[in-house]
C-alpha cells in the first residue's frame, strides 16, 4: 500500500516538475470526458466574446454561465482548428486577472472536456490484460476515478500560469488517427508535445499526449502496473479514492 501511494504521488509531482507550465498539465490531463458541445457558426472569431461570467450561477448545472468563453470552431472536421480553438480559449481565460483561480478551473474545465476521450484513455492507461479482468462496474468506476484523481489534482495548478506561448504545427495522418505537434515555449525552455486524436461519434478526441517524447498513458500504466502487481485492483481503487497530493 505504502509503494501505491508513493507511486501515484510521483508521477503527479515530477508531471508538474517536469512541465513547468500548467496550460499543458490542464489541456493534457486535467479534464473531464463525456461531455456534449455544439459549435456555433460564427465566421469572425474562434473564440465567444469575454463576458463576466461571475454574473452567472456557476452552481446551477442548467446554467451556460461558462458560455461566453467558449471557443467557436469554424470546421470541427478539422483537428488543427478544433484544438487551435479550444487552446485559444483555454489561454484567454488564464490570462484574465479579473477571474478568480477556482472559476478560471470551472471554465477551462467546461471548454476542454469534450475534446478528451477518457473512456479510451482508461482502457490504455490499465492495458488490455489488466482491462479484461476488471467487470463492467469496475470500468466504469475505474474510469470515474482515473478522471476525478487527474482532474482534482491539475486543476489546482492554474495559479502556475505564466503567460507561455504555443505553437501548433500541422496535421499528421497515421492510419486511424492524426497527431497534432505542439511546441510550448516558457521562457526560455521549449518543451515539445505531441496530441493524438481520433474520431469518436464524428467528432476529433484526444486519446494521448506525449511530452518531450514520453506517453502520458504509457507512464500511468507503468505506475498503475506496479501497483497491480503489487496488490489488487481494490488497492489502486482505494489509493485513487484518497485525495490527489497538492
């Protein structure tokens, strides 16, 4: 139990070490999956016009108190321009000083959400021997977890932002998929990102990041593995349940 832990609590630690940027920690990792989202035909701006959404109830889930921020995608078919807009956007809301760090997490959180695939990256991050096994309620609460443990823990890192920049390049097709080259320039240190989507119900999703080389499904599996190893599937679940180290 006590090398679950630590190895959940490393991975988390050197992430954000490693990164030094908390807009690639929130646009990789720290979102939630299954959520709808509609683009609005508005052939001016990628991105809403920026009203005080502290107007709104943030509370009541009825609510598109989040709405003004949101990215407009001109062609959603087209992944350069659907992530261009929804980093676009992220970045915005980050920037604003007026903005509370709580609210600015709630709102990125809203924007990003429907461009990650959880559901495949839960299944990747376990692996297919350790996927088999588990039932479908494990799954589900599996996928639950994973989601809630990332999301709780990178979405208390907004405060780290500090104005970096990204460049995204074009386009490469692999088979089923297209990767999405990104570079990250914060100060003066480059780190380069690598997005993989593919299409989920006509829509482009993010499935994995790689980060100066390395898979963030890759590296949760070698955690998650050790820990199964090591223990049992009621051991990872009880370590994800416990609170993400700040």
């Amino acid at each position: 139990m006590v090398t679950a832990a630590m190895s959940i609590h490393n991975i988390e630690v050197a992430s954000v070490k490693n990164l030094c940027c908390v807009v690639l920690v929130l646009l990789v990792l720290g979102l939630v999956a299954n959520a709808d989202e509609n683009y609005p035909n508005d052939t001016n701006s990628n991105i809403r016009s920026t009203a005080d959404p502290c107007a709104k109830d943030a509370n009541d889930p009825n609510e598109l108190w989040w709405s003004t921020w949101d990215a407009v995608v001109k062609d959603p078919n087209d992944a350069n321009e659907l992530l261009k807009a929804k980093l676009d956007a992220a970045i915005t809301v980050l920037q604003n000083k007026k903005l509370a760090e709580k609210l600015k997490a709630k709102i990125i959180d809203k924007i990003m959400s429907p461009i990650f695939d959880f559901d495949l990256m839960a299944k990747l991050v376990l692996g297919r021997a350790h996927w088999s096994q588990l039932t479908a309620p494990q799954h589900k609460k599996f996928t639950r977890l994973f989601t809630k443990r990332l999301k709780s823990f990178y979405l208390d890192k907004i405060s780290l932002y500090k104005d970096e920049k990204t460049l995204l390049k074009p386009a490469v097709h692999r088979k089923n998929s297209i990767y999405i080259p990104m570079l990250l320039m914060s100060g003066d240190r480059k780190i380069d990102a690598l997005y993989k989507l593919r299409r989920v119900k006509k829509r482009w999703k993010i499935y994995d990041v790689e980060i100066q080389g390395v898979s963030i499904i890759l590296t949760y599996r070698s955690q998650f593995n050790d820990i199964l190893r090591r223990g049992t599937v009621k051991d990872l679940f009880s370590q994800l349940e416990k609170p993400a180290t700040k």
